[in-house]
C-alpha cells in the first residue's frame, strides 16, 4: 500500500472519479484502503454506491476537497479519526464520516459484535470471570496502554519509528504488555542507542498515565491483535492460527450486524449525509 500512495494523489483520485461518472450515476464512497470497506458492505446499496480507494487519509481528506471546490456533491469519505481528537487537529468537512472512535476497528469492537464473537469463541466462564464481553474489552484498551502512548508520543514529536509491523507477541502476554521489550523491539537501527532507548521509554511512562480516553488512544489493529493474543491461554486455549489478527478480524466483521452498525452511529450519520441533498439511498433495508 505505500509504495502505491507514494504514486497516487488526490488529482488522481478526482479524475478517476471523473472517468467512474460516466459509467456511475450514483454517488461514490471513498476509503482510506482496501480492506476498509469490508466493515460495513453488507450495509450498503452498491447499485447507488461506488467505492474508490484512495490509499491514504490524506488522500481521502483532499480529494474531498477538491471535488468540493469543483462544486460536486456525490462524495462521501471515511477516515479514521486516529489522534486527531487528542491533538485538536480533527478537520471537520460534511462530507467526511470520521470513526467515532480511534478508527473504525475500534468501533466496531465496542458494539455488541464482540460479546457475539467471544460467545463464540472464548470459554464463558472466563469471560463470565471478568465481568463480560465489555469488560473484557476495557482491560484490553488499558492494558495497551503503553503501546499506544508510544504511537502517540511517536506521531505527535515526529520521532520517526516504523511502527507499521510491530509484533504484539513480542511483549503482550494476553494481559500486561513488558515496557522494555517494547522498546527494545522498536529500537532498531538509528534508535538502537541507550539514549534514543531512554529517551522513548519517558514518553511512553509519561503518556501512558495521561488523561486520554482509552476508546480514542487506542489503536484497532492493536486490540484486536490483543484479543487474539488473550484467547490463547486467558480466555481460551485456542491455537495461533485461529488467533491471528487476520482472523479475529473477519470473524468480527461477520459478527457485526444492522444492530451494530446503528448503534455505533454509521447508519445515521451516512444518512443525514444522503438526505442533505438529493441523493439516492444509499443503504440496504433490513428485511
């Protein structure tokens, strides 16, 4: 994916959309990547809605843009938040769903689709043991805490780690993550000195006792990678292969239904987007 946004801009972005009008009369959906769109394509009415990929939130945000100063009407992009809330950097724009949360895996994992899955899954009575899908889900945010105040610290000092690949199992148990593995396991190359070491682990004491709300300094590959991890031994004794983060995730996806996709708010914001001009609808009715 990088090497192809490294290539691809948002004048890009707005002439492919340009060539998909010919074809498409409906409006189109723009998505950071991919594989964003899995999440909620059950939910949608693709005869009205046309996806375009747009290999980067930067890209997502200024081919809204664009197509905003060329006077169209017909798209609706979706970013994840990430730490634009905690940095007071989030761009408001009426034709851009931000997730409700850090990002949209997040979302999706505070809905019921997660006390589904684990009933799947998990063995109830360790579930049970902790108070239940949601609190199974907060240990986890808190948990993660240190992981996620060494994202932010990295983001918001531009300290320039590669965090893209970071290994969990390098330093989660299921329940506590191992500070100094951590930052062991991300000092690499030019950071690998004892000051650039030093220097990190501050950051990460120092933001892991802030104020932030766990549901926006969280990040959603990290939980449900968590998740994984603690279905191994904590709240089941399933194997590495059915714990990967790949399959935690397709299984909550499947898990994630109508209910779910009001509840957290995507079916009325999408919505109140559709009926704020003349717009064709854009969402399956439930049967």
């Amino acid at each position: 994916m990088n090497s192809i946004a490294r290539n691809i801009g948002p004048r890009d972005i707005v002439a492919e959309l340009r060539l998909l009008r010919q074809k498409h009369k409906g409006v189109f959906f723009l998505m950071e990547g991919p594989s964003d769109f899995k999440r909620f394509e059950k939910f949608v009415d693709r005869s009205s809605v046309a996806i375009v990929v747009c290999w980067g939130k930067s890209n997502v945000l200024n081919a809204v843009d664009l197509v905003q100063q060329r006077g169209g009407t017909d798209v609706l992009g979706f970013v994840d938040a990430d730490f634009d809330r905690l940095m007071g950097a989030l761009a408001e724009n009426e034709d851009v769903i931000h997730s409700a949360s850090h990002d949209f895996d997040v979302d999706l994992c505070r809905t019921d689709a997660m006390d589904r899955y684990l009933r799947e899954v998990a063995m109830d009575d360790r579930v049970g043991a902790e108070g239940g899908a949601g609190a199974v889900l907060a240990s986890l945010m808190q948990s993660l805490r240190p992981l996620s105040a060494l994202r932010y610290a990295n983001e918001r000092h531009q300290l320039g780690y590669s965090l893209k690949n970071v290994d969990l199992e390098d330093f989660f148990d299921g329940s506590m993550i191992n500070r100094g593995a951590m930052v062991n396991a991300v000092s690499a190359g030019r950071f690998a000195g004892a000051v650039h070491r030093e220097t990190l682990r501050a950051h990460v004491d120092n933001y892991t006792d802030a104020t932030f709300p766990n549901e926006q300094f969280t990040n959603g590959h990290d939980l449900v990678s968590a998740l994984g991890i603690a279905l191994r031994k904590r709240l089941a004794d399933r194997r590495p292969p059915q714990t990967w983060r790949s399959e935690v995730e397709a299984h909550l996806r499947l898990a994630f239904d109508h209910i779910d996709f009001a509840s957290c708010g995507l079916a009325a914001r999408i919505s109140e987007w559709q009926y704020a001009e003349t717009r064709p609808s854009v969402l399956r009715r439930v049967a």
